[in-house]
C-alpha cells in the first residue's frame, strides 16, 4: 500500500516524459505532484514538508466548495458565493444580509452558519489491492453490494470510533484503477466572520459570469470553531497583497468537483447526445420559473435568489461542456487517444487477454444508461424533488431504515462512519420557507410527470389523481419537518417514531422509497458495476503504458494543479491578467446588474483605484475550486480563485490553455476593501499579524 506520507519523500525522484513546453494542464494528487515538469520548467522542487503544509492549511467545505485556513485563530477564506446559502439562512424579510452586508464587529457576532461543515485532510491511503481483492469475481447486484460492504469496512475502521471528529472516505482515482483512504478531521462549526453584498460579491451578475474583464469581489471569511473557542491551526497562508509577476509559478490547492478526461468514446457520445441536453432543458425552465417568481416581490426575490444564481451558472456549464462535445475536433482527439491504448492493449497478449474486451462492455452498458437515465435521475437522485425539506424527510425515512440493517449492508452514504454528518446536516436549524418549497416542488413533481410519463407507476403513487400543484401544497402546508427540534426526535426515534409519525412530506417520501430504491438498484447493477469493474482493466493498461505520469479525473477531493499568471488574445486584442478597483468604478452605471452598493460608491476616495482586483492564470481548474487558495512556491496566498472565463468551460473533457483562464480575486482587493470600505479593522489586524508569524515561520 502507498501513502501521502510515506511517498513524499520520494516526491523529486519522479520522471515525467521530457515535453517540448510548459503545460498546466493536470489536477494531481499531492501524492503524485509533477515533480519533473516543476524542476524543468521552474527550478521548483516541492519538499515534504511544503506539500504537508498545503495538505494541512486547505480546506473542503462539504457544501460543494474549496476554501484554506488564513490565520492561526481559524479564519477560513472562501469566495462569497459559497457562503450565499448561509448568509441567506442567516437573513430575514426584515434584514436582507445579500443586500447589505454581514461585518463582524468582534468574535462574539460571529454567527453560526446552520448545517454547513468542512473537512481537512490529514492522511491518505492506497488501498487498491483492498478493494480488488473484495470485487474480484463479483458482477451487477454482487458488486454492488461487495462494493458497499468493503467501503463500510474500510471507513469504519479509519473513523475508529470517533465518526464526530473524524471523517473517511474511500476515493475511487482513475476511474476505479486506484483506491485510497481519505482520512479527514470533521470542522462542524463555521461561523460567518465576512460576507459582501451580493451587488459586489457578483458584480456583473450573470452578463459578466464566465467572462474577463471581470470586476468582482467575490470574497468571504468563516470562521472555524471548536469547544467553544476558535480552532487553532499550525498551518494558513497568509494573504501576500504584493500578489504574483506576470509569467511566475502559482498553484491552486482545491477540491475540483467532476472532470470526465478519462471516459470512453461511448460513454462521451452518451453524455453529448442524451444526458447534458436532458439536464439544460431542464435548468432552463427552473430559471425561468425562479425568475418570474423573483419578480413578484422583494420576499419573493431575497428567497430565490440563491436558487436562481445556482441555475443560471449551472446552465452555463452545460451550454459549455455540450459545445465542447459537439466539437469535431477534441471528439477526433478522444478517438484518436482511445484508438493508441486499444492498439498498445492490442500488441501486449496478457494485457489483451485482460482487457482487451473493456471498451465494447462499456459501450453495450450505455444501452442500459439511456434507459434507465430517467428514471434513476428523477427519483434517485432527485430530480423529481426540488425542496430541501423533502431531501430531509428521505433522509430521515432511509435512515431509519438503513440503522436496522448491518453496516456493510446499507447504502454506501448511511454507512455507520457516515451518519453523525448526515444526522448533523438533517436536524440543522434551516429557515423553512412552505409556500416557495411547494412551488419548487410542484414544478419538480410536474417535470417528472413530463419525463417519465403520466402512466409511469411512480407518477401515479406520487400524485394519485392530484395535480402537482395540489399534492405540493398540501405536504408542504402540514409538514411539522421544518422544525429542527421534529426532525433531531424522528431521527433519534428510528423506526418506530418514523412508522408511527402521520407527517404528510414524510409519507411522501416513505411512498417513494422503494421505486427510488428499485431506480438505483437497477443503475447500480446493469450501469456502474459495469462501468467501474471495466474502466479499472482500462486503468490497468494505461498504468502498464504509461506509468504514475498521468493525474486521474477530478473527484472533489484535495488536488493541487499548476499554472503562471498570463493574458491571452481575444479577436487579436490583447486581453490584460489584471483587472483595478477602478475599472470596477467605472464599469458601475447604478444600475443592476452593475450597480455597486452604498458604502462602496460613499467610500470611493478611501481606496487606491490601482489596486489589483481580480486576475487571470493558466491554472487547470474546474467547479469545485471556487474558493481554491492560489498560492506562490513560498506558499503565500496571492489569489482567490472563483470562476473560469468562457474558453475553460469545456474542461471537463480536456484542457486547452491558449484562452482558456481561471479568475480570482487578488489579495490586495481583499485587504483594502476590509480596511477602507468595510471598516473591518480587528480583521485586517488578524491577518496583518498571520502574515508577520507566517513570515517568521517560512524556511
């Protein structure tokens, strides 16, 4: 077995094939760096003790995004935009924190963000050898199910014991030719320190989105804490506001979501011709939904607003990624790299007998994909449900049910090392708002009834002879489950308090349950087993071709991936890397949605309209690093990422750095706007001084 801490030492000893140029293209495990391709290209050969320092000062916040310590007290940075659900949590109709703000004057107005937790990665493991021996032989539901015990198994025995602090989990890399251990530390409290108005955390608003030129600051701090008191860290970057020469090394450390390099032909056509049109048309009719009912009051606008702005983004993607698979050029490529391992395979006759037969299994499996798709979309993975609350009442319904079985018997996400997380994020004291939530859901249960059909026997448990406007309704004005205190006592309870409870929304979900349940069986089975087991004999030959020189596809797990600070050329216009808080000034027309707020447009003669605000790099990144530190070889922070332009949003298929760039905010943005517009003065204190004793740690 491999670990982080065994293979550091031997990080510099790593070969890579000599390359004609500078690339930064990749999103490697820490440990398995480019160690090569840095010392060729930037003299920089990353120690031990730097690449466990990364490891320990980065932060994966679980709601989705990436985010690092700043301060030795705790202090988290992340962008604002993935703080927008706890800062609207946080807000009433009275107090509209997106509009105004949210400064705290001391640590004691630091309030708790309800249900949001992070993680820090403290040790990783191999444990290939582990798992294969587990599957090996197994095949659709068998797999399955020794896929699930084995993953119990593991995690269990990582947790030790003590799942309230500790989180594991077991990372498939390289599409199930690699498993590992990720040993993490639970952060259960954060509480919100910063947060700009939304007018300036995204400034531009959609028309800017994916776009530079950019002017936004979208910055924010939490804080982590622990027993009482803010958690104390031995490892943060600290802030460099001199920022980064144009051209020199930087490295984002993050959490990058999903990336798809490594699928076959068969499984990119089924992605480009069924799943990614099927998932536009429908974001397209939530954003149209959200944004009439935006428009019925400013209630109504503070409620959807982070809803809409997820579905807008989101909808971008999609038109980006399906435009990168209707590209005849990278799909030439793909065949083209699919065709040089099948011949390699070809010319080896042990690694044929293996694997030749993978790429035509996986092929024969997306028949199956495309008829199952819809089914397992709508009721497995939720689709048909688009109301916080109904997740928490299947939550509660499954977990019930899943406490009373073995542990490696349950479904992988209720696994006994699961459940204080899962038990945490369900009993935490959301707002409930019953009237949006039935209009979210009645559109859900409606799309549904559209995909799968009026006949479908799912469609009729769920609504009976009802509309779904009806059916929605009526849950959503019963349920008790928006009381936090309700849902700790039926969680608490099991199955006795769920079997005995009347609660509409909860029978709901019980009704549900076992066609979800027979949706996700069916998927596991005759798709993912078929995939995974078959893409880990693809692996395998491209292990035997290649060696450990390759990184494997993004997983939401820890990555460090390296670039330079560049512009680029847009219709033969030079396109600078930097952008100024003056330029932000003088794109703002006082109208949304470039209108910037009160204090900024009061407070402008305060700030130096030099100052670097946002900025480019070639950095290979993806969703999931918003919030990703950027740092230099001294491992000084010197930007924030939070969004690709428009040319990186193919990504998840391949890498093109000719235009296509990752955007952050730069550090000197932050400090000013603390110090000078928000008035933050024990903040920018905090991190002047974590600055300072970072210095004095540096080697």
């Amino acid at each position: 077995m491999r670990s982080l801490i065994l293979a550091l030492p031997a990080l510099a000893a790593l070969a890579l094939p000599a390359a004609p140029a500078y690339s930064a293209e990749g999103m490697w495990t820490l440990d398995n760096l480019p160690a090569a391709m840095l010392q060729r290209d930037f003299g920089f050969s990353p120690d031990a003790a730097w690449v466990r320092h990364v490891m320990q000062a980065s932060v994966r916040l679980e709601s989705g995004c990436s985010a690092s310590f700043v301060s030795p007290d705790g202090l988290v940075l992340t962008n604002s935009h993935c703080v927008r659900r706890c800062v609207s949590d946080l807000s009433t109709a009275r107090r509209d924190l997106t509009l105004t703000a949210f400064v705290a004057d001391s640590r004691d107005d630091e309030r708790t963000c309800p249900g949001l937790e992070a993680s820090r990665l403290v040790e990783t493991r191999e444990v290939t050898a582990t798992v294969r021996a587990a599957l090996d032989g197994t095949r659709g539901d068998t797999f399955a199910a020794a896929r699930s015990r084995i993953q119990a198994e593991l995690e269990a025995a990582c947790v030790a014991g003590d799942a309230d602090s500790v989180r594991c989990q077991l990372v498939e890399l390289y599409q199930g030719g690699q498993y590992w251990i990720y040993r993490y530390e639970r952060l259960r409290e954060l509480r919100l320190v910063f947060a700009p108005e939304e007018a300036a955390g995204s400034f531009g608003g959609d028309l800017d989105n994916f776009e530079f030129p950019r002017f936004s600051f979208d910055a924010a701090l939490l804080r982590v804490w622990k027993d009482g008191a803010p958690y104390r860290t031995g490892d943060w970057f600290a802030l460099h506001p001199a920022g980064i020469a144009e051209g020199a090394l930087v490295v984002a450390t993050g959490q990058p979501g999903r990336t798809r390099r490594l699928l076959t032909v068969s499984q990119l056509e089924t992605l480009r011709d069924v799943e990614l049109t099927a998932a536009a048309l429908r974001l397209a009719e939530l954003r149209g939904l959200l944004t009439r009912y935006r428009a019925e009051g400013a209630e109504q606008s503070r409620l959807a607003g982070a809803d809409l702005r997820r579905a807008e983004n989101q909808l971008k993607v999609l038109r980006g990624e399906i435009e990168a698979l209707h590209d005849s050029d990278l799909f030439a490529r793909k065949r083209a790299d699919e065709r040089a391992l099948r011949d390699f395979v070809a010319a080896d006759p042990a690694l044929a007998a293996r694997s030749a037969g993978a790429w035509e299994a996986i092929a024969q499996a997306q028949a199956a994909r495309r008829r199952l798709g819809a089914e397992y979309t709508q009721l497995e993975t939720g689709h048909a449900f688009a109301s916080p609350m109904f997740l928490h009442a299947r939550s509660l319904v499954r977990a019930a049910a899943e406490r009373a079985r073995p542990d490696g018997e349950r479904l992988r996400e209720y696994s006994e090392s699961a459940l204080p997380a899962l038990r945490q994020r369900t009993v935490a004291a959301i707002p409930f708002h019953p009237d949006y939530e039935a209009m979210t859901l009645a559109w859900s249960l409606g799309h549904a009834r559209e995909v799968l059909g009026s006949g479908h026997p799912a469609i009729r448990r769920l609504l009976g002879k009802d509309s779904p406007h009806a059916v929605a309704q009526r849950v959503m004005r019963a349920t008790g489950l928006g009381d936090a205190a309700e849902r700790a006592r039926l969680w608490d309870g099991g199955t006795e308090a769920i079997s005995s409870n009347r609660d509409p929304l909860l029978a709901l979900a019980a009704a549900i349950d076992p066609a979800a349940r027979a949706a996700r069986s069916a998927w596991e089975s005759q798709v993912e087993s078929v995939e995974v087991a078959q893409h880990a004999l693809i692996s395998a030959a491209r292990f035997a071709r290649d060696g450990d020189n390759a990184y494997p596809d993004a997983s939401f797990t820890l990555r460090a991936a390296f670039g330079v600070r560049r512009g680029y050329e847009e219709n033969g216009r030079e396109v600078a890397s930097l952008t100024t808080l003056g330029q932000m000034y003088e794109r703002a027309t006082g109208a949304a949605p470039f209108a910037l707020p009160a204090r900024w447009l009061n407070r402008r003669g305060t700030v130096d309209p030099s100052t670097p605000l946002n900025q480019v790099t070639t950095i290979d990144t993806i969703g999931g690093n918003s919030g990703s530190p950027i740092i230099d070889r001294q491992r000084r922070l010197v930007g924030l990422n939070f969004d690709r332009n428009r040319h990186a949003l193919g990504r998840a298929y391949g890498f093109d750095e000719t235009r296509g760039r990752n955007i952050s905010v730069h550090p000197a943005a932050i400090l000013a706007a603390l110090e000078h517009i928000y008035m933050a003065p024990a903040l920018v204190r905090e991190l002047r001084a974590a600055k300072k004793a970072a210095s004095r740690q540096e080697p």
